[in-house]
C-alpha cells in the first residue's frame, strides 16, 4: 500500500463505510441500471472507483487528475459522491482527488466527516488546509484528541498531530502543541483551542488571521522559548500571509552568527576512515536570533595546490603543516558573496526547521567526513541551508545557505 505522496505505508484498521447506493440516491447520483453520474456521462461505467482503490502513485494521480478533468463541472459533486465507496483507500483518495481537483465547497467534504477511517481523516485534514475550509473547524477540533498513528515511508504522525497544524493554518493563533509533550500538555493545548472557538468560532477567517498575526509577533516579542518556537512554526504552516512577520522575525546583521567546522578524530585520519565532525553555528550577538535550517551536509574535495605567484621577500610561500588534530582546525568561513541580482525562489519552510539562540548559544550539528580516496589533505564544507533568505523582499544580509570551511590531512 502507498500513502498519498506514493511512500509505502501501514493501514491502521477502517470503520464507518457507507452503503454506496443508499448515499447516491441521497444526493442524486444514482443513475439507472446502477451506474453512477460519472459513468452516465461516459455512456458506460464509471472507471473511477476503480482507479481510487488503487496505490496513489503518480501513475494512479495522473489517471484520476484525467478522469475527474473530463467531469467537469460536475467533478466535485462527483467524487464527493464516492463517499459511500466500500473501499476506504478508495473513500481516501476521492477526498486526496477533490483537493487536488481544487475543490473548495466546504459542503462537498461532509459526506466523508462521518467516516471512521483514519486515513480518510488524515486526506480530509488535508483538504481543510490545502484548501483553507474554514467552515470545516468543527470537523479539525473534533480530531484534537484523534491519537490514532499512522505510519508512512514518509514517517509516522498522529491525527492529533494534523489538526493541530491545520487550525493553525486557518487561524495563525500560536497555540504550542508537540506529539512528545504529556498528554495532559496535549490535552491542555486543545482546550485551548476549543476555548478560542467557544469565544471566536463565528468571526470570519480574516478575523483570525488577523489577530494570530498579532499574537505572532508577541510572542516573538517575548523571551518564552516555547511561545516563540510556536510562533515561528506557526508563521511557516501559515505560508504567504505569515512572510512578513517570519522575514521580520529571522532578520540579523552581518556578523551576528559564525559558523565553524570542526573535525577531531582521536588519531590522524586514514583514507579508509570517516571521521566526526561537527558544525556550530554560534550567536555572536547580545539578542536572541532565530533561524531556519535546513539539513546540513558536507562536501570532501583534495586541495587545490596554491597558484604560482610572486615570491614575498625573496622566498617562496609555503601553507602551514598540519599534524594530527591540527588538520582539523576550523578556517573562517568566507565572506558573503554579493547578494543575486534575482530574488530566490519563495519555497515552504518546514515549521520543524527553528532554532531560537540565546546570545551566546550554539547549535551544533553532526556531520561525517570520508573516507577518501588517496592520502593527502582536504578541502571541508560544511553547508546548511538557510531558508529564512527565501522570503521576500530579498535580504542582501542573508545568503541561501551558510558555510564552514576546514582543511584536513589524511593518512595513507
């Protein structure tokens, strides 16, 4: 079985099918003879069950995408049809379809809130946030406490976990909430978000949005680590509407972090080895800085021998020896270069991605370097991605990733 992205999965076990024709007959999709509006329309029968049962690979998408592009006007109705499928996995995709479709009633999701799947759950979860369902925060809080598991190739997440996300995508309110907090933290965070619909459940989402901005920056104001990452994540499950107070949030002047790469093996290195490292990004600074990392990695090249030139005072320039740990001594990283003519690519910044420095503080990241071919010495970078220079406007401060340079000697 695949999830909704292709990675093979675990099925945890459904509940709450429907009786297809009884649902069909109820919202006027029942044609004669049993065959659904989609076959009717097609002369014949309807192909699309069928291909919804399938993996939801590539393939299978495509196929669908084709299908439900020939409805029409009547693609949404149809597939919200679907929900009295036998099939969960195909009950499951009609919704990943209706998403896809772009399918944006609120009132063509319902059929399938009644449905005990739990994958269902989890493609109706994300239809509420691909599509900005507003009017579906009754079906999100009622997931609040949903602590069933699902487990993909992509990793495992709770349903608890998705509605979390989703109200904070609809409203942009920084309610903290983590999968390895107590649960009685848990609980504590979904009353709280009952309470803000008790209170605000009939203004409109741009009411929400407005004031989750608001607490955004507040809280990103404070010294609260908790309320700040929450914040942070929150502005990143957002997306566009949360830029400004996530560009403003994650703005440093030069200077203010540095990176080094350090590599200490207890021996000098041989070339069969792969030996420790470590990149540490330390706040040079006297404020908090926050910062939105991505996976670092590390690159090996040999050093480059040094280019001919003029020889000062009459003798020739020579590098420094390096011996044992010496090879591992950390080099400043290079300066900035000047900031591209094009602004880069607006990407979505994953909300677990956050670092919140205390002045002084450092976030070290584990990193590997070899084995290497041919004994001799090497030329270390160390790389992260830093994904705060992909809002807009472009900052010429911030380049779109952050380096460490080291140079090591291995042994034969």
């Amino acid at each position: 079985m695949t999830s909704a992205g292709g990675e093979p999965r675990i099925d945890v076990v459904q509940i709450g099918a429907h009786s297809l024709l009884g649902f069909l007959a109820a919202v006027g999709l029942a044609a004669a003879g049993g065959v659904t509006a989609a076959g009717a329309a097609r002369g014949g029968p309807d192909p699309l069950p069928a291909l919804l049962a399938d993996d939801w690979d590539d393939l299978a998408r495509a196929q669908v995408a084709d299908q439900v592009k020939a409805l029409g006007s009547a693609a949404c109705l149809t597939l919200s049809g679907y929900a009295g499928l036998p099939d969960p996995r195909a009950r499951e995709h009609a919704v990943r379809a209706m998403a896809d479709a772009g399918c944006a009633a609120e009132e063509q999701y319902r059929p399938f809130y009644n449905d005990g799947a739990p994958w269902v759950a989890d493609a109706v979860l994300d239809a509420v946030a691909r599509r900005h369902l507003s009017a579906a925060w009754p079906y999100v809080t009622a997931h609040l406490a949903d602590r069933r598991r699902l487990v993909s190739g992509a990793g495992a997440f709770t349903i608890e976990e998705s509605a979390h996300r989703v109200l904070r995508r609809l409203t942009a309110q920084p309610i903290p909430f983590s999968p390895t907090l107590s649960e009685a933290a848990r609980d504590h965070a979904a009353a709280r978000w009952r309470a803000f619909f008790a209170a605000h459940g009939d203004e409109s989402p741009e009411a929400w949005m407005t004031s989750g901005l608001a607490a955004c920056r507040d809280a990103l104001a404070g010294t609260d680590t908790a309320a700040r990452l929450a914040a942070l994540q929150t502005l990143a499950l957002v997306g566009e509407r949360g830029d400004g107070v996530l560009r403003d949030a994650l703005l440093r002047a030069p200077g203010e972090i540095e990176a080094t790469l350090r590599c200490e093996p207890d021996e000098p290195p041989r070339v069969g080895d792969t030996v420790p490292c470590t990149l540490a990004i330390r706040n040079r600074s006297t404020r908090r800085i926050a910062l939105a990392l991505g996976p670092a990695a590390l690159s090996v090249a040999p050093t480059a021998p040094p280019a001919p030139g003029p020889e000062p005072h009459g003798r020739a320039a020579s590098a420094p020896k390096a011996h044992g740990k010496e090879a591992g001594r950390a080099t400043p990283a290079p300066a900035p270069a000047p900031a591209a003519a094009a602004a880069p690519a607006r990407i979505a910044i994953p909300p677990d991605c956050f670092v919140d420095l205390l002045p002084g503080g450092v976030s070290n990241l584990p990193l590997t370097a070899g084995p290497v071919a041919n004994a001799g010495r090497y030329d270390l970078r160390a790389a992260v991605p830093d994904w705060s220079a992909s809002l807009p406007p472009e900052n010429p401060h911030q380049t779109a990733q952050i380096e460490a340079l080291l140079t090591l000697r291995f042994e034969q």
